[in-house]
C-alpha cells in the first residue's frame, strides 16, 4: 500500500490525468527514474477506493501480469476499481496484459509507470493503439516549486536548481544535493540504458556526457562529438538517441519560421 505524503509538491499533469480516468483507457506515465512517478500515482487514488498496486520490481508482481489468460488477470484484479503498476517496463508484453485488462474489465482504471521510454513504448504501442493516454513525467518544473514555495524563494533558488536540478530527492534535501546527485547519476539514470541496451563501450558515455555538458546552449556537431571522444560520427548518433530515450537528454532543435524545415 503506498503511503500518503502531508508535504507533496502538486504535478501539473495530476489534474489532466484525473480528468481521463475511468474514460475505457488505461493511462500511461513515462519519465526518468527517481522524477516522482509514485508520488504522483499516491495522488490519484483516494482513501478507502478499493485499488491493487503493483510494483513490478518484484518478481511475483512481475508474473502476475505476466499471465496471458483473461481469468487470470480478472482474478488478479479481482474487485479493485483502480490498478496501479510501477515499473511496468519490467514485464514482458506489458502491452499484451495492459490491452486484456482494458478490453476485458470495465470499470476498471489502470494506471502504469515506467522509467524507459523506448523499452515501455515498444512494448505498449502496437497492443495499446487507441486504448491508452500517455503522459510524461520530467523533475519538478519551476512553475511547480513556485506554486508549492513561493516565487520569491524560488527565485533565490534559482542559481542552485540550475546547478543541480529539480529531481525530488534534491528539491526535498538542501545542503545535499552534491551527493545526492552523484547517487542518482551513479544509481539510476544510466541503469535503463544498461540494462535494456547492448553497449560496447560503456566508458564512451561518460566521455559523451561531459563533452555535451560542455555544450550545452550551443549548437551541436555530431562530428565535433565524435571528434572529443575519440569515437565515429554513427555512434555517438546511436548514443545520443540512447540518452534522449533514458531522459537523461534532449535535444532543443534550432528555431525557424519556414515550415518546411
């Protein structure tokens, strides 16, 4: 059972997902690791709604959905108005399960998070076409701490989030950040892309990370990139993908007011 918080910073997107629940549509949330994802689905349900939560971290969770049978799932559920599942990535054909429960128990919300985009979109797009509203979910937004803190203190904050991000466990710890980041750099935000990835030169990452670090707000050359480390222009191309799907990128195109570009 998940715990309610006395102190939550509000997510914007909370207000537009509850206005799609129990539309016949399963809800998707995708977002980096660590940005907030249980907090959030803690937010949507209320006390006393009979609800299942399952955290696919754990293997019996994991195998549970993993069963292919419409009985199955429906006993699974059982009498629960609200499914919630963390970490949905972890099951296979996530997408498969996701489609029975929607098409074969009405009346029934399910909500699941996952902290990879390309490994959850892969497994839900194809199953879950038209049966799902998907959302992303990135650290706080400044809008989000100013409305929670107060703009003035944000905006005394503002050199700091800057430096060190608006992931939760930084926001809610001041005087840690420095450490926490490290944690979270170390712990989770290469873990997607290790994990579900096969990559050759794992130390080429860190190389990448601090030549993009060096120019960020300015326009990048994959050629440049590879140049800095050592690399070829094709894989620090796959590379970059790679990070922009994990969340621990993305790419700002450059502006322009002719369409057809």
């Amino acid at each position: 059972m998940l715990d309610k918080e006395r102190d939550i910073i509000q997510r914007r997107i909370s207000e537009d997902i509850r206005k799609h629940m129990f539309k016949g549509k399963a809800i998707v949330i995708m977002g980096p690791r660590q940005c907030g994802k249980t907090t959030l689905l803690n937010q949507l349900f209320d006390a006393g709604q009979q609800m299942l939560y399952l955290n696919c971290d754990d293997a019996r969770d994991r195998q549970a959905l993993e069963a292919k049978s419409i009985a199955a799932l429906k006993s699974l559920v059982g009498s629960n108005k609200l499914v919630l599942i963390d970490e949905a990535q972890r099951v296979v054909d996530i997408g498969l399960s996701l489609k029975m429960m929607v098409d074969n128990i009405p009346g029934t919300q399910v909500i699941a998070t996952g902290s990879s985009s390309f490994e959850l979109a892969n497994r839900i797009n194809e199953p879950m076409t038209g049966r799902k509203y998907e959302y992303h979910l990135h650290p706080f937004a400044q809008q989000e701490l100013a409305e929670h803190h107060g703009s003035w203190i944000e905006q005394k904050m503002l050199e700091r989030r800057l430096i060190f991000g608006s992931y939760p466990d930084i926001v809610k710890t001041p005087g840690e950040e420095a450490d926490l980041l490290n944690l979270l750099v170390g712990s989770y935000l290469f873990k997607d892309v290790f994990m579900f990835q096969d990559l050759r030169r794992p130390e080429l990452l860190e190389k990448l990370l601090r030549a993009l670090a060096l120019q960020v707000s300015s326009e990048v050359s994959y050629t440049e990139l590879a140049r800095l480390t050592g690399s070829d222009h094709n894989t620090i191309q796959r590379y970059v993908h790679l990070l922009e799907q994990a969340y621990v990128i993305f790419r700002l195109y450059n502006f322009s007011r002719n369409k057809t570009q």
